[in-house]
C-alpha cells in the first residue's frame, strides 16, 4: 500500500498528529466541535469524568465519558480554514496507521457535531432558538479545492442560488452540502431546520458593516428569499459548509447545531448569550446520552 509522504501528513515527535497534538486514543467516536477554547470546559464540566487533556494553538482537546457514553469536545477556532484541519487531522487519527503511514483496510466512521453560534435570517426564527442544519451553503470556498460527489438535490440548490445572487460579481462558487439524516434524526423537536450559510468572514461576508462598505449589501435580503420546496436559509455562521463537505467526503457523520445570538434580519443581539449557549450545550448532551447511537460499540 502507498505510503503518504511525511511533508503530507506531518507528526510531533512524540508521534501525535501535527496542528492538533492528538494519539488516536485520545479521541472518542463522538467528537463535539466548538469554536472558541474557552467553550471547551463549558461542555466538559458536564462529563462524569475527563481522562484526557491537550492543547496546541487554538485546538484544546477534552475527552471523557457521560455514564456510559464517552465524548471528545475540541475547539476549532473560527473558520473553515481550520476546519480543513481539524476534520482532516481527526479522520487521519482514526483512519490511517500513523507508524507506517498508510490508509487502514477497515475505516471508522466519527460522528462529528458542531456546537456553535450564529446570525438569524428568517422572521419565524426566534432569538436565542437554537437551528440544526440541514445543509450547508459554503460561501467561503473550501469544498472546491476537493472532488466532491455532489447529489442531485445539492445540484439544484447549487443552481437555485446562482439564479438568484450573481456569486460571480462576488467571485464566490457556492457549494451545497447536506448534514447527517441520522444525527439530523435526533435533533427535531426544540430545534428549527433550514440551511445554514457558512462565510468566510464575520463583517463584510455577512454583509456587516463598520467602516469599510461590502460589496454585497444585499446579501441577507437575497438568502432570506431563496426557497427550495420550502427549505429556506435559517442563519449565517462561519464554519458548518466545511464540516459538512469533509465529513461526507471522509465518511463521517457530520451535524451543526447553532444558538442563534443576533437577529440579523432586526440587527438585535441576544441579551444572555452565554445563558443560550449552555442551555444549547446541556439540551445537546441530553439527547446525545439519551440514545444507545452515541456509545462506542453499541
């Protein structure tokens, strides 16, 4: 079997993979991906106990187990640029003999699910609610340095939006990813659908403006329309589109979850942001806990 070249798939010296600092028993077959470090305790603080501890740059890891379930939470930074990192660091633990450098002959599937943060676009989706993704909509252009097997409803949500927003003034190729049915599955009551647009920028992508004017004032306007058999752009955040493109490209089983903090369509901003997100960090751990799916060889 080929061997990957040591310039590709880069070691510490200790053996554990480069950017995250991780051996493959440091993680769980449920990875929850946060954004920010300081998130990474907020989460593990519910675990009955934590048996493993790392950090390197952004990327601190803790893993641990709930009763019988046992859970990584990591945090990512913000943006798909580390989410092509991440994913593809977490797949080759579990996926690739590190002593030798080869792709095993049985592969492992992760279930890997996001806990994050983001901006409202639709008037039924309340502040402070909490959205699962359905899809991804990449505006940030990660999936297209990859082969991707685009299925046709991705195809025609991809065409839908360039009928509707002249990506090509913008120099955008969007791309659209669905997220994990089975994950999906366990997140429906309590939690709003829809698309989630994933840019690669917080002010002007999103169409914010401080100083310095977008390009695309209109952006939010234009993703507020767009309908597809009434599946419509529920929010905005930074890094869904990229875990739902590498998960599904590696095998994995990818899910976002975001506590919707700004009502864009109102320029509002959640008056207990923090008191949202745990409240989003305790329901996801609940329904985690509460299926046999989430425990390693169930």
């Amino acid at each position: 079997m080929k061997q990957i070249a040591d310039s590709e798939l880069i070691l510490n010296p200790d053996g554990s993979i480069y950017h995250l600092n991780l051996l493959p028993e440091d993680i769980a077959p449920t990875v929850i991906v946060v954004g920010d470090p300081s998130r990474v305790p907020k989460v593990s603080k519910h675990f009955d106990n934590i048996d493993k501890r790392k950090q390197k740059r952004e990327f601190l890891t803790h893993t641990g187990t709930i009763g019988k379930h046992r859970f990584t939470v990591l945090s990512t930074g913000i943006g798909t640029d580390n989410i092509d990192i991440v994913l593809n660091e977490l797949d080759a633990l579990v996926n690739v003999d590190l002593q030798d450098k080869t792709i095993k002959d049985e592969l492992t599937s992760l279930n890997i699910i996001r806990i994050g943060t983001s901006g409202g676009l639709q008037d039924f989706v309340e502040l402070d609610g909490f959205v699962a993704s359905s899809h991804g909509l990449g505006l940030d252009g990660l999936i297209n340095y990859y082969e991707f097997p685009y299925d046709d409803e991705e195809r025609r949500m991809i065409s839908g939006f360039n009928q509707l927003i002249d990506f090509d003034e913008l120099g955008i190729k969007p791309y659209v990813v669905r997220g994990s049915n089975d994950l999906l599955a366990h997140f429906d009551e309590g939690f709003y659908r829809g698309i989630t647009a994933t840019c690669n920028g917080f002010y002007g992508p999103q169409g914010r403006m401080i100083r310095a004017q977008p390009k695309f004032p209109n952006l939010i306007d234009q993703l507020q329309n767009f309908d597809d058999n009434g599946t419509k752009v529920t929010n905005f955040e930074m890094e869904t589109g990229g875990i739902y493109g590498l998960t599904r490209l590696l095998g994995h089983r990818g899910l976002s979850l975001n506590a919707v903090v700004a009502d864009r369509i109102h320029q509002e901003y959640s008056k207990a942001p923090q008191r949202t997100i745990e409240q989003l960090i305790k329901t996801v751990l609940e329904r985690l806990t509460a299926s046999d799916s989430f425990v390693p060889n169930s």
